[in-house]
C-alpha cells in the first residue's frame, strides 16, 4: 500500500515521535511505501490566507488585491498542491497527533483548513448537482487511521467517564473531516495516560502500533452511514425508523 503519514508533534524526542518512527520502520519491514508530512519539520504554515481563501473557486474572482498571478491562473500556493498530490497518490492515511484540548494540534487543523480546499476536500458535485461527502468525494476509496496519544487514563475516555467518550471526542475528525471527504475511518489507535508510560507500556504500545499497520488495509472501518444511501431524507435528517428514538453522534453508525 501507499501511505501517507501525517505527523504533528513539536519534538523529535518525543513519545510521538519514537511510535512515528516505530511505524515508518513497521511500514517498509511489511513492503509498504511511505511518503512522510513532519508538519513542523516543514514548518508547515497553518493559517489559511486570504489568497489562500480567495482561490477557493467561486470566491478567487470577487476578491481584489489578492496575487494577480495566483488568481488569473486559478492555481493553489504549492505546498497545499504538493500535500493533495500526497493525498491522490496515497491508498491510506496515517493522522498522528498528541491530543491537545480535546482535539488536534493547531498546525494540524491548519492542515487540514489548508489542503482540504473547495473541490477537492469538499464542494464536489456530480453532473446531476447532487453533493458528493461523507462517504463520497475526491478521497473515496482510501483509508485513514488515527494515531494518537493522550495524557488522561483509559478509563476517563470511556462512556461514563469524566473526559467523555473518546469517541464522541474524535467525531469531528472521523465524520466531520475524514468521512465528509471521502475517507473511510479505521477505529482510531489511542495510546492512553502518555505522560507515565514505563519502557513496558511502551513496548506494548509498540507492538499494538505494528499490529494495527499490519492490518492497515483489512481491518474493518468504522460503519458510518453514507450521506447519499438513501438513511437520511432531503433535509439531512436521519429517517425516523433508523436508531429509533436515539439523538447524538452514535445515531450516524449504520
Ligand atoms: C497543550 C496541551 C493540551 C493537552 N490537552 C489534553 C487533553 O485535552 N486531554 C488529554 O488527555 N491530554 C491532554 N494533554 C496531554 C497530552 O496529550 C500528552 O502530554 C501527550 O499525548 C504525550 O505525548 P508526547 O510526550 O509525545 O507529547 C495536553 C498536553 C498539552 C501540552
């Protein structure tokens, strides 16, 4: 397989970076190709600009004072051309992060606020009009798993517990992003109570790491229901008979 890691952690000595490097070696050992995005490595620039903003299609032509060149050729500043080419190219994505106030780290959601531009991240439409997301879309096909670690306990992202449900935590990434593109999430990989883990714990991490690459193109993912498989009416609204009764993001799991 292809594989595209995405990597967003500020230190190469890091726990992160110790399992990214696991996972790279984990990769090549099982005959994958690798492209790697070290975020802050690249010193990737997160903030979506105007310019960057203005080339969105339907807006580019409205805005003056923007890159005259840029705009006449309708053309993407290159380092968001040059990760959508990653993404093209690549059969899955790895997304590893530390957890960072319930959610990615902000060169990461730059990423994404960056590359996942209109026509290409979202805004795609068939020839009848009808929008392509959440299961359809210009990433369909590939295959995105999680990584990530966070410092609270197993326990406290669980269904009862204080954090709330990890899962519910991770739902704007695993439906609002990588499934409204086209993506098909795997069941994330998080790596719990991050800041005490012992060499032990560490190995165990490790080989639970290889374990979910190995598995990379088979396992199962997460059963989302598609936007266009006839679930939802035409207000986006899922049917009544489907999770009768039930309100929440759990409702969207066919
Ligand atoms: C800015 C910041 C915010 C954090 N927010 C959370 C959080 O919301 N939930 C959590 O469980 N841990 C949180 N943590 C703990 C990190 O997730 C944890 O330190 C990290 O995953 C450990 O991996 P590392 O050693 O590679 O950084 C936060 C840490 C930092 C620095």
């Amino acid at each position: 397989m292809k594989v595209l890691w995405i990597f967003a952690h500020p230190e190469q000595r890091s726990l992160n970076a110790s399992l990214r490097d696991e996972g790279l070696r984990a990769l090549t050992e099982q005959g994958h190709e690798y492209r790697l995005s070290d975020l802050y490595a690249m010193n990737w620039n997160p903030v979506v600009s105007r310019e960057d903003y203005a080339l969105d299609p339907d807006e580019r032509l409205k805005v003056a004072g923007a890159s005259a060149t840029a705009l006449t050729e309708g053309r993407l500043s290159p380092d968001i051309l040059a990760e959508q080419e990653k993404l093209i190219w690549a059969d899955a994505v790895v997304l590893q992060f530390p957890l960072w106030w319930y959610g990615m780290p902000a060169i990461l959601k730059g990423w994404f606020d960056r590359v996942f531009t209109k026509g290409f991240g979202y805004g795609i439409t068939d020839s009848g009009g009808k929008v392509l997301r959440y299961g359809e879309g210009t990433l369909a096909g590939k295959r995105a798993l999680a990584v990530l670690t966070v410092g609270g306990r197993e326990s406290a992202f669980g269904p009862r517990g204080v954090n709330g449900d990890i899962q519910h935590t991770l739902f704007p990434l695993q439906h609002g992003t990588f499934w409204y593109a086209g993506l098909a999430p795997l069941p994330p990989l998080v790596f719990y109570s991050a800041d005490r883990m012992g060499e032990a714990e560490y190995s165990t991490a490790a080989k639970e790491l290889r374990r979910r690459i190995e598995t990379l193109g088979t396992t199962e993912p997460v059963p989302f229901r598609t936007q266009n498989g006839g679930d939802y009416d035409e207000d986006l609204v899922l049917k009544p008979e489907l999770a009768a009764g039930r309100t929440g993001p759990d409702v969207h799991l066919g």
